[in-house]
C-alpha cells in the first residue's frame, strides 16, 4: 500500500460512486451532506467532502440555494415574534 493511501483513508468503491453520482441526478435538490446522511442511514460510513469530492470529479455542481430570507433575514423581520419563546 502506498504511503499517502494510509493517510487518505480507504477509497471509494465503484458501486459507492455510482450511488452517489444516481442519488444527486434523482434529488437535485440535496446536497453533498444530504446525500452523506442518506448514505449513512443505509449504513456506508462516509465523509461529506468525500461525496463532495465524487461530484465534483463526476462534472454534478452544488445543489441550488433554497429561495426565501436567510435565517438571520428571518429572525430579524416583524413575523419572526411569533416563534420567539
């Protein structure tokens, strides 16, 4: 085993990659840490930057931003009273 390849940790399989590169094609919507926690729930340990990595390599941009305030624009707007305690 090469050196660096300790470090890295172990690599990505094939099946893994296509998982990922399937799971973004059929949510746009998600992004890599979305897709992390779906692939944890289905029991594959592993890192976000490593399904950010995959994207990134398979030509998948990030996900679009959600339309609306941001939460600080939310917090600070007049209906926000209702939802403090």
């Amino acid at each position: 085993m090469p050196a660096d390849a300790a470090q890295d940790g172990p690599s990505t399989g094939p099946s893994v990659k296509t998982l990922i590169i399937w799971m973004a094609r059929e949510n746009p919507a998600w992004g890599h840490r979305s897709i992390q926690g779906e692939l944890a729930r289905l029991g594959h340990a592993i890192a976000a930057s490593t399904v950010w990595e995959v994207l990134h390599a398979a030509g998948i941009g990030p996900a679009p931003r959600r339309p609306g305030p941001t939460w600080r624009e939310f917090l600070a707007s007049p209906g926000a009273r209702d939802y403090r305690p």
